[in-house]
C-alpha cells in the first residue's frame, strides 16, 4: 500500500512538473508565436496582392482551412451526401429549383446574390486557391439523373452506382458540385451530393440548403444547434452526447452578462457625458464656471469624435483642431478652466456642497439601497461567478500547453508501434450498412446503463479490431481517431465556417479487447472520459480553427502542410457521430414535401488519414457509413458486415451482464 501511495505521488510530482515546463515555454515561445503570426499575415498579404496583379481575372480566397491545407491534386476534399426520398422521381423539378431557388437566389437587402461562386470553378496559383467565374453555366452539368432504364433495385447495386460515379471526376474547368438522382423504381430515388468543402467554408452553403431540405419542425435557426430546440425534453435524453460534451468545456456564462452590463453602463456614462458637455450637444456648458473636470470631459469627447471621423484623409492633428473649433474651445477657456479650478472659494464651496448632499442625500441612499437590495445580491452573485470562471479559464490556460505536447508530440517521439496503414491515394469508395433499430441499442443501454454513443462506439472498435486483424494491421492497444460529435439537426452545417459548431476529440478506439463486447465497451467508456476529462484545451483549439482559421494563420501555407501531413500519421481514422434526440425522430422533408427515408453523410479522408466513418442516427434507426480508398484490402464493406454481425452478441452479453447484477444484488 506504501509502495502504491508513494508511485501515485511520484505520478502527480511528475505530472505537476511537466505542467509546469510545459506552461514556461508556451509563455516564452508566446513572442516566437506573434512574429510568426505576423511574418504570415504579412507574407499572405502580400503574396495575394501579387497573385491579384498577375492573374487579374481570378478571385483569390483569402483564409487558410485545414483542409485547403491538406487539399492535393490527387486527393481533394469533397464531402459527400446520399439521401433517399420517397416520392416521385422528377428531375426537370429538381434542375428548375435548383437553378431559381439557390444558383440565382439574391439576397434582399444587399441584392447581391447570396451564393456567387456557385457559377465559379476552382484553381490554385502557387498553393492559394482562387475562383474562375465561368460563363458558360449550365444546371445540366450540375443536376443529372440516371435514365430510368438504369433503375437499379437494391441498396448493393445502389452502392455500386455511387462508386461508380465518385470514381468518375467532375470536369476541373466546372464548378465542383453535383448532384446525381438515381432512380429506384417508382416510388423512391437516391440523391448523391458532391461538393467542395470551400463551397460551404467560404459562401456559407448549408447543405441542407442545395439538398433543399425543410428546416426543422421546431424552427430552428440557420446553424442553431439541436440542444436548444430540446432542452425541454433533454431530461428524457441523459445520455446525450450534448450532456456528455458539456463536462469537456463549461462555456462562460456569467461574464458575458457582467460584460454586457458594463458596456451598457458605460455607453449610458458617454452618452450621458455627451449629452451634459459636449458644446453642440448643449450649448448652455460655457455659462457654468469652467474647471478642470468640465474642459477634460470636453477634450476627451473631442479626441473621440476626431478619431471616429472618415471624411477627410488629413492627420490627426488637424482632425482634433477642426473639432476644438467647431465646439469653440480655445486656450483662454483651458486657463480659466485652471484658474478656477486652483481657487480657494471654489473648494470651500465644494467641500459645503459634499457635506451638505452627505447630510441630505444619505438617508435617502439608504431606503434606496434597502429597495434595490434583490439587484445587489443579483450582481454580487454575478461577480463572484464570474471571478470563478475566470479562475477556471486560468486553469484551463495553464493546462493547455501540457495537453497539447502531451497529444500531439509526445507520440512521435518513441513509444509502441501505432500500426501503418495505407493512406489515401485519391479514389475513393463508399459503403454503408443496412437500417438497425435504435431499439436494439437502447436495450443494451436498459441493461448496461452505458451511454448510448459509448455503445455504437465500442460496437465500431469490435468491428474495426476483427477488420484489422483480417487485414494484417497490428494496432497493440488502441487506434487513434479525431471524432466529431454533432447533432442531427446541424448535420448539414459541418463546414460552414459562419456556424458555431462542436469542436474535436483525439479519441483512442481500443483494439485489445479479445472479442469480449463488455469488455470492450468499459474500454470504450474510460477510453471516452480519460479524452473528455484531458483534452479541454484541444476542444476548444478545434472549435477556434474550425470557425476562425486560428491555427493555419500561424505558419505559412507550405509549412501547415508539412504538419498536417505529419500529424495525420497518429490519426488514421476519422469518425463522425451524428445524434439523434430520443424524443425527436421526425424525418426530414424536402421543399416539396417528400419524405428523407435515409442520410448518409461522409467526410472526406485527406493527407493520412486512410478511412472515414460516420455513425447516423436519422428516423429511429442507425447506420454505419465508411469511405476508404478504392484500392483497400479487404474492402470497407467487411467493416459494415461485421459491424451489422456484432450487434447480436452485444445485446446477448448486455443481457447476461444485467442478469450478473441482478443476482449480485
């Protein structure tokens, strides 16, 4: 016991030190950091006021994305989207709403159109993308449907016709995004949607809005997120990933409000300083005795209003007299103002004044401040809140350098083998697996108690570890992921960069889990809280590149390419868990009102990262959609089989689990 006592201390001893280290050479790289911020921006400005100059007729993209980062010829990221409606197939309708109800949507207040580069195709001059506006324009290379001799009737000859088309390029002299109707006999039809990813980043296209979905019965704002549609139902729904997530990440609140409520103070203070001194404002100022108060409170609202003006170029000198003279505030009134402020009569009136308002306005104060005592308390508690989250940001700071090191570094450095797998050489092919029933999942859930995102995880990892064994990749303990948590109601917002969104965790799939779904699953469970209780600071750091371009404004474009491509070697997998609210298992409905029976969603695997997953739960049910490379062996489809094939032993071992405890108990 001794001997334990003292290793777990020597643990924290070291851990504390690292910390420490970590944090020391954040702040002195802090300097290293803003040079390089700097040296970009600058580089990136001027490098695209060159490329302008040289190639005047293309529009440049100014920001830098990950995923522009790792874009290649070879291998370009396009997210792809497969629905299938049931209804009518009409693709005279689909081209006509298309072409009138996004291509040549116009916004009405700017008149402008609201998605331009929907007509633009892609280039890229010296590693920057740029969009060509294309002339010749037409929703016939953008919106085709399969002729209905080539009907297919099941899902295994629907998923060899989406290979077969994403094998098939769109023309690079087009802009990148088309969707393909393929019919399904006469009742249903299957939607394939590509588009790149800048299309969405950089004009803000949902895709909801070219697949021309119906926004969600609960009126949903664009981009609003699904918890606060919910909330009156999120009690029903405790293992909820948006539950889960919250304990990675407490998003402040009460600074925000004490923030609010300072601003508006303070902007009452000007505007009330305004109002009572500023000469054009009242007139009336010069026949009070000038003093130091009254020509300071003068000369502040004149700097202010020079700094604010925009008519004219000339320096700020000449900005600041122009408005001492339009306010007729010359030397003589500055000296009057020091005189007068200097005068002994002026203090003894002052001090007869202060001793007077004491006497008279204090008990008053008191019965006011007895009245407002509940507004007190409020700000009180507001302030003491919001001292507590600032403590807690500190500490989030502190730790950040630690994590980041200790998730994106250390690994390199030495360690056991990580397993290779091959990565992407471009090709891609894309199979899914047949609808399960939610049920299902929720019996295990009634019987373990297990979260159920924790289930439909350590059901992936089985079916991942059983592939990987057939394949003759050795993965010792664990393979490693960047998994992606979204609702299904933003789903379709993922790459927009105008939308907040959840950000990423480095989450480890275990891979020793000897075939035993229990076991698996509380290694799927700690494997999740150790990354939910450890990687704060990388949240939050994918949260801020995915919205803001943060960490790509750093490092010049070469460099960021170089490090992405290094650090994908430690993530070979990327997983998407698109949930389901239990209470909310509505489909949705295009604008003309057919039904979506089913969504698949994949996102592009680029740089070494071999393999994309996504976990749906869309209309009560679930399925597992992958994309790999073309050249995979054993195809991706086994991942699927044996996925759909563990489900079986895991609702058994959940049931002989629960029985274990009931007779425990």
């Amino acid at each position: 016991m001794t001997l334990e006592h003292g290793h777990e201390h020597g643990h924290h001893r070291q851990n504390y030190v690292f910390t420490w280290i970590s944090f020391v050479l954040a702040v002195v790289s802090t300097p290293v950091l803003c040079m390089c911020y700097l040296t970009t921006s600058i580089g990136r400005f001027i490098l695209l006021r060159f490329l302008k100059k040289t190639y005047p007729d293309l529009e440049f993209i100014k920001s830098v994305s990950i995923r522009s980062a790792m874009d290649t010829p070879d291998n370009t990221g396009y997210v792809v989207v497969l629905l299938k409606v049931i209804g009518d197939f009409d693709i005279n309708l689909m081209k006509h709403t298309i072409q009138t109800d996004i291509v040549e949507k116009y916004d009405r207040v700017s008149g402008r159109l609201c998605y331009p580069h929907l007509r633009c195709s892609l280039t890229k001059k010296w590693m920057r993308y740029a969009w060509i506006k294309t002339s010749t324009f037409s929703i016939d290379n953008h919106v085709i449907g399969l002729p209905e001799t080539k009907s297919v009737p099941d899902e295994d000859h629907i998923m060899q016709h989406v290979n077969d088309i994403l094998a098939s390029l769109i023309p690079p002299e087009l802009p990148q995004w088309q969707i393909t109707m393929i019919p399904v006999g006469e009742d249903s039809f299957y939607l394939l949607v590509r588009i790149h990813h800048l299309y969405s980043s950089e004009d803000g296209i949902g895709l909801s809005d070219l697949l021309l979905l119906k926004p969600d019965d609960g009126g949903l704002k664009h981009g609003e997120t699904a918890s606060v549609s919910s909330s009156s139902g999120q009690h029903a729904d405790a293992d909820s990933i948006q539950n889960i997530l919250s304990t990675v990440y407490q998003a402040p609140t009460a600074l925000p409000r004490l923030s609010e409520h300072l601003s508006e103070i303070c902007a009452n203070t000007w505007n009330e300083l305004v109002s009572t001194y500023d000469p054009l404002e009242n007139p009336k100022v010069f026949r009070r005795r000038p003093n130091i108060f009254i020509f300071g409170t003068m000369l502040v609202i004149v700097t202010a209003s020079a700094a604010r003006d925009k008519t004219t170029r000339r320096n700020f000198a000449h900005k600041l007299k122009r408005e001492m003279s339009r306010r007729d505030i010359r030397f003589r009134y500055m000296c009057e103002s020091v005189v007068n402020t200097f005068h002994p009569v002026l203090w003894v009136s002052f001090t007869w004044w202060l001793l007077v308002k004491c006497i008279l306005r204090l008990p008053i104060t008191m019965l006011l401040m007895v009245k407002n005592t509940s507004t007190y308390v409020y700000w009180t508690y507001v302030l003491l809140y919001s001292v507590s989250e600032l403590i807690y940001l500190a500490r989030l700071i502190y730790y950040a350098p630690s994590t980041v090191i200790r998730e994106l570094v250390l690994p390199f450095l030495g360690g056991p083998d990580r397993g290779t797998m091959r990565a992407p050489e471009g090709s891609k092919c894309v199979c899914w697996s047949r609808p399960i029933d939610l049920d299902l999942v929720n019996t295990i859930h009634d019987n373990t108690g297990a979260a159920t995102c924790e289930i439909q995880l350590s059901m992936l990892a089985a079916a991942l570890q059983e592939y990987f064994a057939v394949a003759g990749l050795r993965f010792p303990k664990n393979v490693m992921t960047t998994t992606r948590f979204v609702s299904k109601a933003n789903l379709f917002q993922l790459n927009n960069r105008h939308v907040v969104t959840n950000g990423l965790l480095a989450l480890p799939l275990p891979m020793d889990t000897d075939r035993d779904p229990m076991y698996s699953l509380h290694q799927m469970q700690e494997c999740l809280q150790e990354a939910i209780g450890n990687q704060t600071a990388l949240y939050i750091a994918s949260m801020w590149q995915i919205d803001h371009s943060l960490a790509t404004s750093f490092l010049p474009s070469p460099m960021v390419s170089y490090g992405l491509h290094f650090l994908s070697k430690k993530f070979p997998l990327t997983v998407t868990y698109v949930e389901e609210h239990k209470l909310d298992r509505k489909r949705r409905m295009l604008l003309w009102g057919q039904e979506v029976d089913a969504i698949l969603y994949w996102r592009p695997p680029q740089s070494n990262v071999c393999m994309s997953l996504s976990i749906i739960n869309y209309g009560g049910h679930l399925r597992l959609a992958v994309m790999a490379d073309a050249n995979m062996t054993p195809s991706c489809k086994e991942i699927v089989s044996r996925y759909e094939g563990n489900i079986p032993e895991f609702i058994t071992a959940a049931e002989n689990y629960a029985k274990i405890v009931n007779t425990s108990d």
